[in-house]
C-alpha cells in the first residue's frame, strides 16, 4: 500500500453476509441483501457487531485527517482492540501517535503492523521517518531532525 490509508470497505466476497447468519434460521443473507431470506428479519445490526472494528478504524481515520489526534488515536485504539489484525489500523495508529509525540506507541503500533504483515510499505516507511526524525539527545552530538526542512512527519499522509 503506498500513499494516504483509504476507508475500509467491507467487501461480501463470499456471499455469506458478511460472515453472519439469523440466529432463528440460522440462514445467511443473500449477497444484495442484510435480511435473512427465510423470516425476513433485518440482520443489520449483526453485521454492525461483526464490521466494529472497521468501523472504528474507518472513524479514527477521519478525525486523524481532521486534525484530531487525540480522539484519533482512541478510536484507532479501539479499532485494533475489536479486530488486532487489521493491519492499516495499527499503521494510522503508529501515525497519529507519532504525529502526537508518542514516540514509544508509534513504535509499537508500527512494530505490530509489520509482525502481522512484513514488507508493509506504510509501516515500513513510517517507521523509517520516525527513526530519522529522533530528537536531540537521542542522535550523537544532539543534533536536531525535527522540523527542519525536508523532514516530514512520519504521519503527513494520514
């Protein structure tokens, strides 16, 4: 994945309804539909339950590029905790934190992107920028990295 992180979109690829079925049929919706074809109940609401953590992901995302970090990085918390594989959340996680200072949750969340899928570009190329951009103290000599020109933030395309 290169460039800004997009919505998720869940896909029904598998024509099981996104991965639900009606609790008193026990059938899943037909791939056009979220009502169960025998008693035609509305199945919505499962699907909400199952797509949370997208969801979240989904929210975190938006007020990441609205400039909302701290709520941001919250959802995008929630996100990971509902679904710990979706690996974009854990990017955009690593990327607001970083662009909050949160050097050490940056870190980790880009650390467990890569666990989860190595190679990951955007990890990969987050986790680079927030290695470059250390503060004084950290590199030898003290010199600074941050803010100077050319250095990007190792979150500017969230």
């Amino acid at each position: 994945m290169t460039g800004r992180p997009e919505p998720v979109i869940p896909r029904q690829d598998d024509g099981a309804g996104y991965g639900v079925q009606c609790p008193l049929c026990r059938l899943a919706p037909a791939p056009d539909s979220l009502r169960c074809p025998g008693c035609q109940e509305d199945l919505a609401p499962l699907v909400h339950l199952r797509l949370r953590g997208r969801l979240a992901y989904n929210e975190g995302l938006r007020l990441a590029r609205a400039g909302s970090l701290g709520e941001a990085v919250g959802e995008l918390e929630r996100a990971v905790r509902l679904e710990p594989g979706l690996v974009v959340a854990w990017v955009v996680l690593g990327k607001a934190a970083a662009r909050r200072g949160d050097r050490a949750r940056a870190a980790e969340a880009l650390g467990r992107a890569l666990r989860l899928d190595p190679g990951h570009p955007g990890a990969e190329a987050a986790l680079t920028a927030l290695a470059a951009a250390r503060p004084a103290g950290d590199r030898p000599g003290g010199e600074r990295s941050g803010g100077q020109a050319g250095h990007a933030s190792p979150a500017a395309d969230v």
